[in-house]
C-alpha cells in the first residue's frame, strides 16, 4: 500500500520498499511472503547484510542512492497500525527520496 502511495508521487528519485530475511531464517520465507507482494531477499553468510546495517527485528533502513544507511525506523516500537506511524516513515522515505 504504501509503495503505490510513493510511486504515485512521482518523486525525483524512485523509492523501492522490500524486504531482507535474516540468514538464519531461510526456512521462513514462505511464511513470512504469504499474503505480501514486497519483492523479499534473503540475507546470506557471504553478505551479513543484517549485522552490516546492525539490524534488530522489524526494522526499515532507509538508505541514500548509494546504499548508505540513513536511518532505521522499527515497526515493533511505531506500529505502522497507528496513522501518525504511518505518516512519519512516510515522510521519512520521501524525505530520502529527495522529495
């Protein structure tokens, strides 16, 4: 839902929401793809994407065109249920974007 908000905004640079599995947890992608449409990689031991970033459960890094982190925002602590959560990773993302 909110990757068609954003792309509908036209912004000067394109934002792409996806998701990044821990290395650990290969045997739960089904499970965790089920009912979403996010494209979904999987961390792998030759990358450590996860421990590179320092990423806790249910974070979203936000990265700057060249794959540097900007910040993170945690879905567990601003549960994106409550509209004001909502609206902040949003800005957060098109802030990012440039936008």
């Amino acid at each position: 839902m909110m990757q068609n908000e954003l792309d509908a905004r036209k912004l000067a640079r394109e934002i792409s929401i996806l998701g990044v599995n821990q290395v650990e947890q290969v045997a739960d992608n089904e499970l965790i793809r089920e009912g979403r449409d996010i494209p979904w990689l999987q961390d792998t031991w030759d990358e450590l994407v996860w421990g590179s970033w320092h990423v806790e459960w249910r974070d979203v890094v936000i990265l700057d065109p060249d794959n540097q982190k900007i910040t993170t925002y945690n879905l567990t602590e601003h549960n994106l249920t409550d509209p004001a959560n909502y609206a902040e990773l949003k800005a957060l993302l098109i802030e990012a974007a440039g936008g």
